[in-house]
C-alpha cells in the first residue's frame, strides 16, 4: 500500500468514525476500556489486541488507533443476530469462553439489538424486541445470521417464535434494509449440516434465500477472531472486503490451513502419524495420513488459532475435516482417511479453490491435491529409506 493510499485510507476511516461518534452511545455510564480493565486488561493489553486485528486485517501499523477507535465506539452500531437450523456453536465459539478474551468483550460492547441466545426477552416480546429492532434502525443495522434455512416445501421445518413465522420469512424480512449482511458459520454460508446429503429439510445457505450481497464467514464454528474481525471491519471500512469466489473475505479465508501449518516441515519430510496415539502423533508429524483436510481447506486457523490464541483443531492432534469448504459433510469425508485420489471424482464442489482471484484453476487444485497425495506416499517411502539405510550402517 502507498504512503499516498495508506493516507486517503486513514482519512475515510475517520471521517466515518467521525459520523459514527455523533450516534448515541447505547449505555451512557460505560465504555469498553472500563470494561477491559474490570476483567483485569490494561490500556497496553487493548493497544496489543489492536495491532493483532492490524496485522489480520492486512493494514500497516498506522492503521492501530483508528482499530481502538473503532472498537470503542462499537455501542454505536445496531446489530441483530438471527438463528435459523444450526447448533449455536458460532454463538458458544464467540461467548463460552472460561475467561472473557478482548474479543468476547468487544463483542459485548456492540449495539447487539436482538440475539435468541442471551436476550432475556422470549415469546412475543422476543418478537416484538425484533420488529421494534428493524423498524428503528432501518438502513443501519447489520445483520449476522447463524445457520441454514429450510426452503420451499420444507420452510416449515424451522419456525421461530410466537408467531410461528418460517426462518426463511425472518431471514428475507431481516436482510430487506440491513445495511451489511454476513452469513456466521458454515450452515448459514453453504447449508452445512443441515443441507447434507440427503438434506431432508431442503436446507439452503442465506444467500440462496434472500438477493441481498451476503458476506460468508465459514466455519463449524468460525473462530472468534473472523467474527469480530468482520464486525470491526464494517465498522472501520463500510464497505464490502475484497471477497473469494465463495465470497468469503480474503483477509481471512486467502490462505489454505496447510500453507502456516505447524506441522508442515513433517509433511515436507514425510513424516506422518500412521495412527492415532502412534510414535508419530506424540512427536507431532503431519496428520495427512490420518485424514488431515488442511491442504484443501481455506482458513486462517493455523494462523489466529481459537480461544485467544491458545490451540487450534491441528495442535490439539485432529486433522483439519475442512470446515469451512462448501458441502465439506459430503466431500471431506471419511474424516480420518485422506482424500487421495478420490479428489477427481466428485469433490471439485468442495476444493475451496479461488480460481478467479487466487489464478489457481480447480483442476490446478485437484492435481494439486494428487500431488500432496502423491507425496505423502513417496515421501514416507524416502523417510523410510532413509531409516533402513541409517539402521543398516
Ligand atoms: Fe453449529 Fe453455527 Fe456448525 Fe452451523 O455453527 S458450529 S452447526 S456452522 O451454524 O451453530
Ligand atoms: Fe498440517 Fe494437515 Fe498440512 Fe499436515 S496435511 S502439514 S497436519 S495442514
Ligand atoms: Fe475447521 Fe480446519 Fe480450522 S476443521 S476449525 S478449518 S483447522
């Protein structure tokens, strides 16, 4: 980025944040620093937090106040929150946490208008607390939608609330004046689950459901980081990110899980856990062989990790199952046997490829994937070479 854009940047940012610290703050007596400080983090914890979203976001340092910034005012943003099929695992992933992290705090500060899992209102006044929410901030609210959407026929398969209104109602009547919109987890951004085969409730992706631009922000769950991220990134840009061709944000989803992995020097020199709780697996090799989908897996897991920082599904000992790809129920699977060559008969829906923006054709991908499977087999044949011929001298 040029000095000369990183400045016409900056400038529309806070000419933006600007317009934003005139709207009411929704609780006059708090702020987040307060907040922070009363679950014991600093000024300096804040600023930290602030550089890590810098650096995910892709901006340079400069860009950090203006990140503070816009997480201060993050009370000022209306957001509504809806649930249609799906566990709540995208709610848990942001909210259960045993120590509130800075995320889950910033996620606590924002204008969270109606959320079914930690409002207190139920029954009608839920109902009504969501019509009130859409019609006050009509234009303005964002709008985060957590699972699939049973369609058609099905529609009545999912009903919400005391009107009995379809979640396909809700979704569309919700999307109409939202000012962003994003898909929250797997389910709402490709059907997940619910839409797996044979998909009984004919469970669709909310893009598939309303003609509004969705954002997808995959993941079963998605990390809390990609959440807030996204959030701050509305807040801080009001425009769309630049998205992959599934139109998920590229700051987050540009790289596959095995690209940072920190298992990859073992796959490079083709050591690979054979079985579970084997030799391999407690010095830490590649889990390819036991079903590892990261290479086919877009994500920034391997980079951001869960919970505050602290592990992610590849260092706790599970191979990546792919996640956040498109359909990855039906064509990740066995998710303890790698893919191999069955890659060429009925999984080019769920590579994850960014053919367009990444200049990576699908069948590039696919024969990509052969060759990871490739070198799986010829690298352990090698390792193992390498063993006999240092047991032999
Ligand atoms: Fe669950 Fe969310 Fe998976 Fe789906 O997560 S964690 S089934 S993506 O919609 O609640
Ligand atoms: Fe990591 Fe999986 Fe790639 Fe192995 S195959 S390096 S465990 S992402
Ligand atoms: Fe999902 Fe793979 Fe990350 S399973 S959580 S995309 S490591």
């Amino acid at each position: 980025m040029s000095d000369y854009t990183q400045e016409k940047l900056l400038e529309r940012i806070n000419k933006h944040l600007d317009e934003l610290e005139k709207l009411p703050k929704i609780r006059e007596n708090t702020s987040i620093m307060q907040t922070l400080q009363e679950h014991g983090f600093s000024r300096r914890d804040f600023m930290k937090w602030a550089g890590g979203m810098a650096a995910m976001l892709s901006l340079p340092s400069i860009f950090i106040p203006s990140i503070a910034r816009a997480a201060e005012m993050a009370d000022r943003m209306p957001v509504i929150w809806l649930h249609m099929a799906e566990c709540t695992g995208c709610s848990e992933s942001l909210l259960r946490t045993d120590t509130p992290t800075i995320d889950s705090l910033i996620f606590d500060h924002i204008n969270l208008e109606y959320h079914e899992t930690i409002m207190a209102a139920s029954g009608w006044q839920a109902d009504e607390n969501l019509e009130s929410a859409i019609e006050k901030h009509k234009g303005k609210y964002v709008l985060l939608v957590e699972g699939g959407i049973p369609d058609g026929d099905s529609a009545y398969f999912l009903t919400v609330g005391a009107h009995a209104k379809t979640g396909r109602e809700i979704a569309i009547h919700a999307s109409e004046n939202a000012s962003a919109i994003f898909a929250i987890g797997t389910c709402s951004s490709f059907g997940g689950i619910q839409a797996a085969n044979p998909n009984p409730t004919n469970a669709k992706p909310l893009h598939k459901i309303t003609n509004k631009p969705v954002i997808n922000v995959p993941g079963c769950p998605p990390s809390e980081k990609n959440i807030v991220g996204n959030v701050l990134n509305v807040l801080l840009f009001k425009t769309l990110p630049k998205l992959d061709v599934y139109n998920r944000p590229k700051w987050a989803y540009g790289l596959r899980i095995h690209d940072l992995c920190e298992r990859r020097g073992h796959f490079d020199a083709g050591e690979f856990v054979q079985e579970f709780g084997d030799e391999g697996a407690k010095n830490g090799y590649c889990l390819y062989k036991v079903g590892c989908k990261g290479p086919y897996t877009f994500n920034n897991c391997s980079r951001e990790r869960f919970n505050s920082h602290t592990s992610w599904p590849i260092q706790a000992g599970h191979g990546c199952i792919g996640c956040s790809e498109p359909n990855f129920w039906d064509t990740m699977k066995t998710f303890e046997e790698p893919l191999g060559d069955r890659l060429f008969q009925s999984t080019f829906g769920g590579l994850g490829a960014d053919a367009i923006t990444d200049k990576i054709g699908i069948g590039v991908l696919a024969l990509t994937g052969i060759g990871i499977a490739a070198h799986a087999v010829l690298s352990s044949a090698v390792a193992k070479e390498d063993t006999q011929e240092r047991a032999d001298s």
